[in-house]
C-alpha cells in the first residue's frame, strides 16, 4: 500500500517538476521570450514592410536616447515612451514615424550638449547609426511594395548585426534588450524574405 502511494506520488511530483522546470527556463530567457511575442504579434496578420521600418526607426532611438541619457538601463523606459510616443501621435492625428524621428534628433542634441569625451563619442555613433538606419527605412516607406520589402528586410538585418555588436560590447544599452531586439529585428527580416520569395514573379 505504501509503495503504491510512493509510486502515485512521483508519478504526479514528475511532471510538475518539469512545469516547473520549464517555467524556470523561460523565465530566465524573458528576453528571448519577449522578442518571439513582438515578433508574432507583429506577423500574425502578415509582414508588413512599412511597420518593419517603423521598428527599426523606434529600435535605432532606443539605442540613441540611451547613450545620451547616459544610463543602459534606460532603453527598456524610453521602449516605454517612444511606444505610447507612437500610440498617442496616432490618436491625435500626427504622423507617429515624424514623431520618433523628433525623439530621436532631440536625444541626439540633448546626449551632444549633455555628454562629454567618450560619452559624446558614444552619442555621435548611434546618432549616425540612427541617421543611417531610419534613412533606409523612410526610403522602405516611399518604395514600390517590392523594393520596400527588401529596403526593409535590409534595414532589419542590418539592425540584427547592431545587436549583435552591443551584445558583445555590453555597453549602451543592457543585453536583455539586445537579445530581445535581435529575436525581433531578425524574425521580421526573414519573414519579409520569406514573403518576398514567395510572391508571384512578374
């Protein structure tokens, strides 16, 4: 009776022990976690180059207004900001991309003025990353829908390799928001890719 009891309750502990175990997991990968939600609830309507542009333009001020700010853990906030920045642009009327192009260039002033050596140095490399990428995907914007698939996709995989670079510097911004970005900006870039290939050929 008693080895009966033994066994029915290590056949229920197991399986909790591995929900547990699992949950654990994800939780230690909430970064990994967070881009894959971004990602699918960014694509499960389909792809859309013109919000992949969007996204880069918003990721790239992320990465500027944490170097001006001065503070990595800063990014995941202005994440916060630039976003409802976006939602409220919408609600009122006004183009959201010119609203985060204004955030950004004001970071950008603000870290210049603010910032002194190095950290100036820091803001000058992600305000041209930030001219850089949102000039590609503002030229993704105005494009034929084919051209603007692949400017975008282009936009995103260059985005992914800027992850991966502050992932190993871990500096700038933390590398929980690098491992979330990277998951999203290279998931958008495939599924454009993806898209693309499998659009009829004129």
């Amino acid at each position: 009776m008693n080895n009966t009891a033994r066994v029915d309750t290590h056949a229920h502990t197991r399986p909790a022990g591995r929900a547990a175990a699992v949950g654990a997991h994800l939780l230690s990968r909430w970064p990994l976690v967070l881009g894959i939600v971004a990602l699918l609830f960014n694509i499960t309507n389909g792809t859309d180059s013109h919000v992949t542009a969007m996204i880069i333009i918003l990721a790239s001020t992320c990465y500027l207004a944490a170097a001006a700010v001065g503070s990595r853990r800063s990014a995941w906030v202005v994440v916060a900001v630039v976003s409802v920045a976006v939602v409220l642009a919408r609600l009122t009327g006004l183009d959201p991309t010119a609203t985060v192009l204004v955030l950004g260039s004001a970071f950008a002033v603000f870290g210049l003025v603010r910032g002194t050596g190095e950290d100036r140095r820091e803001v000058g490399r992600q305000a041209l990353a930030f001219v850089g990428f949102s000039a590609i995907a503002l030229t993704a914007m105005m494009s034929s829908p084919t051209v603007a698939i692949y400017l975008a996709a282009a936009t995103a995989l260059g985005h992914t390799v800027w992850d991966v670079i502050h992932f190993v510097r871990d500096k700038v911004v933390t590398r929980s928001l690098t491992e979330a970005c990277f998951v999203l900006d290279l998931g958008l870039a495939i599924a454009l890719l993806l898209t693309a290939s499998a659009a009829p050929q004129l």
